[in-house]
C-alpha cells in the first residue's frame, strides 16, 4: 500500500467513530438507511484510491461491521448525547 493509500485508509478508519455518532442520532428506522450510504461510501473510496478490489472488499466489511458494534455499544452506553459514547 502506498502513502496514498494508507493516509485514505487512516483517514476512514477514524471516521468510524464520527459516523457511529451520527447514525445514532438519527431515528431507528433511518439507520439501516444511513449504514449502507456509508458502505456506498467506503466502496467509492477504495476504488478512488485504487486499491485492489479483494481488499477494498474485505476494508468495507470490517468498517461496516466496526460501524454497526460501534453503534450498538453507542445506543447500550446512553446513546450519542447520553455522555458516556
């Protein structure tokens, strides 16, 4: 992975946790929703930045499966203005 790559993969690695906050305070229902626009997202980025597309593949999966525990663990801790996110 070259600089480029790795400064889009970090970058999307610490969105994570700014897109949990923001799903969370979104209504239940609009969730699901809100979750694949930033799957959408993620595919869109790792094809920007041309990595290859088994990986960009498998970085998707692990963020959007990091999105959703992270929301689970945001809405079991009080949700995203419950001061314990």
């Amino acid at each position: 992975m070259n600089r480029h790559q790795q400064n889009a993969l970090d970058a999307a690695i610490s969105s994570v946790q700014q897109i949990a906050m923001k799903i969370v305070e979104l209504p239940v229902p609009a969730r699901d929703a809100a979750l694949k626009i930033a799957e959408q997202a993620f595919i869109e980025a790792t094809t920007k930045f041309g990595i290859v597309p088994e990986r960009g593949r498998e970085f998707v999966a692990l963020q959007i499966g990091a999105l959703r525990a992270l929301v689970k663990e945001i809405e079991a801790a009080g949700g995203a203005k419950g001061g314990r996110a």
